[in-house]
C-alpha cells in the first residue's frame, strides 16, 4: 500500500490553491462541499474562480505566489503551468510539514486526490496510487451505477437510531449485530426505496426484540478458504468473515484471503505443519467452543474445503457436543481449484472416468490405500501432502500395476501467483521432483489426464511456471 487513505475534516481550516486554470478550477469545487476556507493565488485568474471569489466563496490573490501564503495553511494544491515552480512551492511544504499535492505530479505530492463517489455523509474513495486516473475513473462509473442515491440518507438515519441503541442495547457486540441486522435486512432496503416509516417501524421492532431477548449465544462457522486464490472465494464465506469476531486459520489460508476479513476481528493462527510444532487439534477445538461460548461469532477457516482432508469434521463434533450452533460453508478444494489453474481436467471422456482424492501422508496406523484401485487404468489419483513421500507413492503404483510411463505431475502453490507445476512419468516423477527443489503446499496427480497439461494451461506464463523433466534435467 503506497498510499495510507485518510479523510481530512477541512470545515473551517485554511487551504491554499495556487493556481487558477481550469485544473484548479475542479480542485476548488470539491474543496467547497468540504467546507474549507479556501484560498487562491495566481497572476492569471479563471473567470468562474473571479465569479466564486466575487459571491464570497473563496479569497482570491491576484499576483505571483509568495513563501508567506503557506502560513496558516492546513492543506495545500499546486497547479500552475510550471513544473519548476510547482516543485519549488512543494519544498517549501514540506519544509512546513503541510501536505501538499502537485497536480500529476506523484513524486512531488504528500498527498493525491482520488476519485470521488459522493453520498453524503458517505464518501467512496478510489486510487490507483496515482498509476492510471483512467482507471480510477472507470471504476468509480461502475460502483456510482451501485450505490444507491440514498445511502447518504441512510447513513443519516442509522446515526439517528445510535441514541436509541445506545441507551437500549447493553454492549458494542449487540449493537453491531443489530445495525448489522438494520443494514442487511428490510430495514434499510424500504428505507432506499422511499418507504421511511415501514423502514423506522421495521427498526423499533427490531430494538425491542434485541433489548428483551437473552445474550445472544455464539456460533461457530467453519469455512472453506479455497487453495489460494482470493477470487475463489465464495459470497457466502466472505460474509462470514466480515461478520466474525473471531477467526482461527490455518498456515494454508494466503494473505490476500485474511485481508478480506473484518478489520477488528480477532485472528489467530492454529496451522499445524508436517513434522513440525503447532497448535493441537484439541486445542483447536477448546479454542473454538470458548471464544463462541462467550457468544462470539467464530470462523473456522481452512485452505481448501474444510471437509476433505481438513478435519473440520472432527471439529464440528467437538462444537456439537459442547451444544453451540454451527454451520459450513463449503470451499473450492485444492484438488479441483489447483488442477484447474494447472490446465489438468480431473476426469476426462478419453483419459479418466474417475477420480480419487488421497491423503499422501503417513497416519501411523498402518492403514494403506486402495493401491490396486488407484492404478487402475482411467483412473486420476490426487494425493494431498504427499511431496514427502513421492518415492513410496511412486513404489506402490508401479507395484500394483501402474505403468511406468503414466503421466504424473506436481502443482505447489496453486493457484496463486507463486504456482509451479512440474510433469514427468512415473519412470522419472521422483528425480524430477528432487531436481526442482520443491516445497509445500504441493498436489500430485497421478492419470493421463496430466499430459493435457501443455496443451491446456491458461494461468499464464508471466505468473505461473511449467516444467517438465527435461527441462529439469538441463538446469540440474
């Protein structure tokens, strides 16, 4: 984030405009709905800035700008036609310490203005760092075609109904689930349509239903996060992270999906790594039932789908028997989302009628797959977590007749823009895995649908790598 974004309260407080063209002239205009003192100085003057100045709407200061015009000033645009003196006005600025912006000029600006959708009090801001206006514009056409008009009236109205929560309601939590309530229900969809006294009898209902009832227990939701991707994640479980209070996830769940959550929710990472230390399943499960028994909303997040090779179920179990309200939502599981993005259909009508997903890891217990099965011609295995254990993986398929020249392939980090997906045979999957220097999260997939790979991968070149044993071998 090049940009911090911040909301400056101008009523009252002093800005200098130097510069008086038509560029100054759209700068003006949005300083006067801030309520700023506004003040311009130039030689030249636009005849609308002489007309504003004349109605008393701004100080005009017809002449060439002096050091002295910075004094007082609380935010400061530059606009003439010379970038020298633009870039001189600039230092002296910041040598004040007072923001300054310089009109398409980012490396002299403290500050850029963004594109505006205004409903106020409700003010949408969109930048793109200053890297592509047209952008910006674009982008605030297609959300002005979503906002209603009347969100700014709405925003006025919620704060009306603050008084009478905040009188009513005992704690922050149950007043946000009820303006939470207000704002997703058919409160605030009659208020935008006109109906303002069905929405008001709507919300008066709704605040003494809260006030009376009992403290509202927690709940759990478990959600599937997806193999990396943010985009791949559901509508349903990104409202369950912008609702949640608390959010435990795992090692697995990328950045871009835990920057979609409520900004002041609780997270807490649980992920457990091969071999390595980490939270214990049953600490997962206390986690989860004590932070919903205190009545939070909880959002169990997995990578993938939390109901294969996730153990969500175990955890359900756990938060069922301890009699606290659950749901799931479902996720895009790895299998699926990484061979997509691989360009490796799962099943095919002359490759593969079938698909079997596997945990490629050792459990311990002695307990072996389906070998037999799982080489069987037209068949596509997927293993989970199973970059440890290629060689056995590879043994046993060949012992249980697998041919050596099936294709096979590697995909780590899929689907995201780190993703690699290396593809050999049988003969030569483990060389050509220790060639390549790989690390997890990785899927091997075991089938010929894996020599569709080149001729259908569509992630693209600049982020994600394909190789093949030759390859390897040549850089090795």
């Amino acid at each position: 984030m090049n940009y911090f974004p911040v909301f400056f309260d101008l009523t009252g407080q002093r800005v200098l405009v130097v510069g008086a063209g038509e560029v100054a002239l759209r700068k003006v205009s949005l300083l006067e709905r801030s309520g700023a003192l506004i003040t311009v100085v130039a030689p030249e003057v636009a005849p609308e800035l002489q007309a504003r100045a004349a109605r008393g709407s701004l100080e005009l200061k017809v002449r060439e700008f002096i050091p002295a015009d910075l004094e007082g000033a609380r935010l400061v645009i530059v606009a003439t036609a010379s970038r020298a003196v633009n870039r001189w006005i600039a230092k002296l600025a910041d040598a004040r310490a007072i923001p300054v912006n310089v009109v398409d000029d980012r490396v002299a600006s403290r500050f850029i203005v963004p594109a505006i959708i205004d409903r106020d009090p409700v003010l949408v801001a969109i930048s793109t760092g200053g890297t592509s206006p047209v952008l910006a514009r674009r982008l605030r056409e297609r959300l002005e075609a979503l906002i209603p008009k009347r969100f700014g009236e709405l925003a006025l109205w919620l704060r009306e109904l603050r008084n009478g929560a905040i009188s009513r309601l005992r704690d922050a939590q149950e007043r946000r689930r009820f303006f939470e309530t207000i704002v997703d229900g058919p409160a605030s969809r009659r208020f935008i349509e006109g109906d303002l006294s069905g929405a008001r009898r709507i919300a008066q209902l709704l605040l003494a239903r809260t006030s009376t009832a009992p403290r509202g227990a927690g709940e759990v939701t478990l959600v599937g996060a997806g193999p990396g991707d943010p985009e791949l994640l559901t509508l349903k479980a990104l409202r369950a992270l912008q609702d949640a209070d608390v959010i435990l996830y795992d090692r697995l769940v990328s950045e871009g999906v835990l920057d979609l959550a409520r900004r002041d929710a609780k997270k807490i990472c649980v992920g457990k790594a091969a071999g390595g230390i980490g939270t214990t399943q049953r600490e997962i499960n206390e986690l989860l039932i004590s932070h919903a028994s205190e009545g939070k909303r909880v959002v169990r997040l997995k990578g993938g789908d939390p109901f294969i090779f996730g153990r969500g179920g175990e955890e359900l179990e756990a938060v069922a028997r301890a009699g606290i309200h659950f749901s799931v939502v479902p996720g895009i599981t790895a299998a699926a989302g990484c061979a997509a993005y691989a360009g490796i259909p799962l099943t095919h009508r002359d490759h593969a009628h079938s698909v079997s997903f596997v945990t490629g890891h050792a459990d311990g217990d002695g307990k072996e797959p389906d070998w037999r099965a799982l080489a069987a011609p037209g068949t596509t295995a997927v293993f989970y977590m199973g970059l440890a254990r290629v060689e056995h993986i590879v043994a046993k398929l060949r012992e249980h007749g697998a041919p050596a020249d099936r294709p096979a392939g590697i995909v780590v980090h899929g689907t995201t823009a780190r993703q690699r997906v290396i593809t050999a045979t049988l003969a030569t999957l483990a060389q050509a895995a220790a060639g390549a220097n790989l690390e997890s999260p990785a899927l091997l997939i075991v089938g010929d649908v894996v020599a569709l790979h080149s001729s259908l991968a569509w992630f693209g070149a600049a982020s994600s790598e394909s190789e093949t044993e030759a390859d390897l071998s040549q850089t090795a």
